[in-house]
C-alpha cells in the first residue's frame, strides 16, 4: 500500500486518478479547491483536504494533517493547471501570474512542503504539456500556458540533479490533448483523442514504477505527430 497525493482532484483526470488508487487499495491525500464532489464519492482509503495551492495559509493545512497523521508520501503527483486561450497582446501581466502561480509556484510551493514525508525512492510526478516541449507544435493563445509548463519541464530535471543522491526521484509527463472539462472551456467544440480516465491509467501505472526505470526525464505522452 502506497501514501499517494494528488493535486486537482476535482474532475478531469485528477478525479479519475484518485478512483484507481482508491481502487488499488492505496491510500489517497486529495487536494483541491473545490473538494466537495470528491467528498461526496466517499471512496475508500481517500482523505480529501481543500486546498487552493496558490495560498500558504492553505498549503499549511496540507502540513497540518501529514504531521498529525504521521504520514509518509511514496508518491506525489503534480496535476492542478490552469488554462488561458487568449491572444499574447491582450493578456495582461495580471493572468500571465494567475497561470504561473498555479502551474510553476504551486507545484514548487507544494513539493517544498512534501520533501521531509519523502523517502529516497518516493516518487514526484509533474504534469506538463507537450506545448512546454521545445520544438514541439505550438497554437496561438496558449503563451502563458505552454511556456508555463516549458518550466515545469526544467524545475523537474533540475530537481532530480539537486536530489539525485538522496531522493526523491522527479520525473516529468507532458502529455498531449485530453478530452477534460478545462480542455473544453479553453477549446470548445474541439474533441482530444483521448478521455480523462485513459490518461490517469498510464498516470498512475507510471507513478507507482516509473522512478525505477527513470529520473529527471520528461516522457512525452502523446499519440499525435510530429
């Protein structure tokens, strides 16, 4: 049985993360801003804690209940995003933080907190996106976002340099288009490949064995091309 905590749990992917590891028998720390749909499943072995990640005093409710509970985490998987589709001149600087606080400086914010509950063989899995892929297709719009998660890609290797020798180990997933409720607000009528519930199998099957084959690599996850 595995300690396992999850961001962005409320629907999408994160949601459907959490029903397999609930279903695997593992034990859940779900985190959220909006915790109640979660709560009201009631699934097996899964503590819900809402949490807006952006907020410290929030984040130290998070370190509240891993301290009183004596928790270990064997695995941590950065999943809570934010989209903006919108032309580059017509952003403000506003938004452009609003997007980084939520993809950069909360999954940073959050490892920080986790580090000391961590083992040398835990497991820090971030969730990017094949836009933060250099060289890879890029769409108008999405500059805050792509380039956002261009530098979770980089926090991850740098942190698997930083802690190679003691752990964690830190491996990053940019994954391509997924047919998720923030897909659809940024992109309506537009229909990804893939649905929420296939993405989080191969989430999870790589976050319980992927820091024994890899550390500090981004895996593409994608089945488009180039």
């Amino acid at each position: 049985m595995k300690h396992i905590v999850i961001t962005g749990t409320s629907r999408g992917i994160g949601l459907e993360l959490v029903k397999i590891f609930s279903g695997m028998g593992h034990k859940v720390l779900a985190i959220s801003r909006n915790f109640r749909p979660l709560q009201e499943l009631n699934l097996p072995g899964v503590e819900v804690v809402g949490c807006d990640i952006n907020r410290p005093d929030d984040l130290d409710q998070v370190l509240i209940y891993l301290q009183n509970n004596a928790a270990k985490v064997d695995v941590l998987i950065n999943n809570a995003g934010a989209i903006l589709n919108k032309g580059f001149a017509e952003t403000t600087l506003e938004e452009f933080r609003r997007v980084y606080e939520t993809n950069v400086f909360g999954v940073a914010g959050l490892i920080q907190l986790l580090l000391p509950f961590m083992e040398k063989t835990g497991h820090v899995v971030n969730i990017s996106s094949m836009g933060g892929i250099q060289g890879s297709m890029k769409f108008p719009g999405l500059s805050a976002y792509s380039s956002s998660k261009g530098a979770v890609i980089t926090l991850t290797e740098m942190l698997a340099e930083e802690y190679k020798e003691t752990g964690p180990i830190f491996n990053v997933l940019a994954l391509g288009a997924v047919q998720t409720e923030m897909l659809a607000e940024a992109f309506p009528g537009y229909i990804a490949p893939l649905k929420p519930a296939e993405m989080a199998e191969y989430i999870a099957n790589f976050s319980l064995t992927g820091h024994k084959f890899f550390n500090g690599k981004v895996l593409q996850v994608s089945n488009s091309t180039p």
